[in-house]
C-alpha cells in the first residue's frame, strides 16, 4: 500500500500528510490496482460563454491507477520522480480542458466536472461599429473651426417613403463564424508540499505539447481538511487558490482574430489573467461502498478574458450533491 497522492484525494477520501498505512489505512491505497468509481446525483456547472448552455452534473465517472511511481488519473497520467514525507514532485501530461466550454457534444463532461460542453449556435452581440455623422463625422463653428461631434449612434437610420425613421443592426459575429478551438495536451510539473495533517499546498506549471495554443498556465492552491471520527469516517475539505494563464491560452481560445473573421472591428487580444477560486467539499463514508459527497467550486476570470467579446459572465461555478459509488 502506499500513501493517496494528490490528485485522487479529491474525489475519495483526500490524504493527510504523513499517512501511516499500518494506522490509517483510509489515507491510503493498493498498488498496481485500478480504482473505478462513480457519482450519482445533481448538479450544474455553468458555462461563461455567451449563449452558452449550463450544463447538468448526472453522472460522473472516475477511474484511476497507481503503481510505486506511475499513475493513472481520469485524464491525466504521470510519474512521480520524488516522493518524501512531507513532499513529492511529479510529471504529468493531462488533456487541457479549455475546449470543453466551445465543443457541441459532451465529452467534456467526463474530462472536467466543473467545466462541461455546451451547445454554441446562437448568435453573440459584439460590439457595434461606429459610424461617422453626415458631414464626415466633424461639426464646423461660424469661423469654420472643426470640432469633434459630441456623441456618435452605433445604429443606421433609415428613412422609407413615409420618412419614418427606422433604426437597424450592423451585423454581428455568431458561434457559427468562429474558428473551431482544437483540444490541447499540457505536461509539467505537480508538486505537494505537505505542511501538516490539515494543510497542504499544491503547485502545477504546465506547457502546451501538441503546439495548439503554444503556451503554459500554472496555479497555486491550498487546502485545509477537517476530518470527522476515529476512525475517519467523514471529511470536509476548504480549497483556495489561483490560476494563471498567459497571452497565449487567453488568446487562442478567448480572443478573435483573422481566422474567426476579416472584420478587425471584431478582433480582440487576450492578455494574461489570474483567476483566483475557492472551494468546499465534503465526504461521508456510508457504507463499505457508498459515501455521501457534497462539493462547490466558484471561480472569477480574470479581466483580459472576462472582457473577451465572446464571454457573458466573469466567472464559472459548479455545485454537485449525490453518492459516490466505489466498486
């Protein structure tokens, strides 16, 4: 047996530092053995984009395995190359989960909980262009000194037979006029430091592999885990912490360019963000099989992608009450 890493710990029982598998064998788990469970209940993740649909959490399936230094986790596999007490490092190459928020079907929802696929087809209202009043878009004094016009309506006027003013739309950009954002595969470095039995902080730096978006993103996260019982037989965890993305990532999946339209008034640039979150998660063993789980992430975009043409809310949130079934 050997002691739960990280990255499971999030949907089992999560470790505590310092695990002992001869006193708490609940903190830890059988090599070279693969771990299948799945959750069963209600939930909703939203999704920032405009007209973006929300998505139901119904079922969740999770698969895992772990040798001495190879791992196996849904998504992501790795290897851990230091493994101390109070720390390990590791490799890992995991799927980038950005793609989810824009593909039609609904693959996302097994590769990312808390951000699942929506339906993108109808159309986003983009900013309008402005155009120039009658004279040229100047107003000239009696002395023929040129000023600026003192307001600029982003609508035409159209006037019919009947000279009845009649206001209409430019025309603006849809789902359907935007490139297709393909699904990347990031690899670097996860890290655990393991402050005590209750806290612990988590840093993964990772870079685009496949040259899709060609950048990195990273974040820092800290835990804290209240354990219930002697022996455990519930937990409730607290997380916060940060993501950052760079220009990069912002941009190839949040900003516009040439290849979504020729319309430059449309174009926009993402620069890089920090996107803070925090979280709550709370597990109750039931039976040998059964736990009761509870968990809520909530996370705010940062401003660069928040003010992306294409986004309608600043922030993601995912809530999911139900069983988890261990077979």
């Amino acid at each position: 047996m050997k002691r739960l890493p990280g990255m499971i710990g999030s949907v089992l029982f999560s470790n505590l530092a310092f695990a002992n598998c001869d006193t708490q064998p609940e903190n830890c788990i059988e090599v070279s053995q693969w771990q299948i469970s799945v959750a069963v209940g209600a939930g909703i993740a939203t999704n920032p984009l405009k007209d973006g649909e929300h998505s139901p959490l119904i079922v969740l399936p999770y698969v895992s395995y772990y040798a001495d230094r190879f791992f196996l986790d849904n998504t992501a596999i790795g290897y851990t190359f230091i493994d101390q007490q109070s720390f390990d490092i590791s490799w890992i190459a995991e799927l980038n989960s950005e793609q989810a928020f824009f593909t039609r079907s609904r693959p996302g929802t097994l590769l990312r909980s808390n951000t699942l696929s929506p339906d993108i087809s109808e159309r986003v209202e983009l900013p309008q262009t402005r155009l120039p009043s009658d004279n040229g878009g100047t107003n000239t004094d009696n002395e023929g000194n040129i000023s600026q016009p003192q307001e600029v309506n982003s609508y035409v006027q159209v006037i019919d037979s009947d000279h009845t003013p009649e206001q209409i739309k430019l025309p603006s950009l849809t789902f359907e006029d935007l490139a297709k954002r393909k699904w990347a595969i990031d690899s670097g470095i996860l890290a655990h430091w393991y402050v005590s039995e209750q806290h612990k902080l988590t840093i993964r730096l990772l870079h685009d592999i496949r040259g899709i978006y060609k950048g990195f993103h990273g974040s820092l996260g800290y835990s804290y885990k209240l354990p219930f019982g002697h022996p455990k037989y519930a937990q409730l965890q607290f997380k916060l912490g940060i993501d950052y993305k760079d220009s990069k990532l912002g941009s190839y999946y949040y900003g516009i360019t040439d290849r979504d339209t020729e319309l430059t008034h449309f174009h926009y640039n993402v620069g890089s963000t920090v996107n803070p979150y925090v979280g709550i998660a709370y597990n109750h063993k039931l039976t040998e099989n059964w736990q009761f789980k509870f968990t809520a992430k909530h996370q705010w975009l940062g401003s660069s992608i928040a003010n992306s043409p294409i986004i309608e809310e600043g922030y993601t949130t995912s809530v999911f009450i139900g069983g988890l079934y261990a077979f």
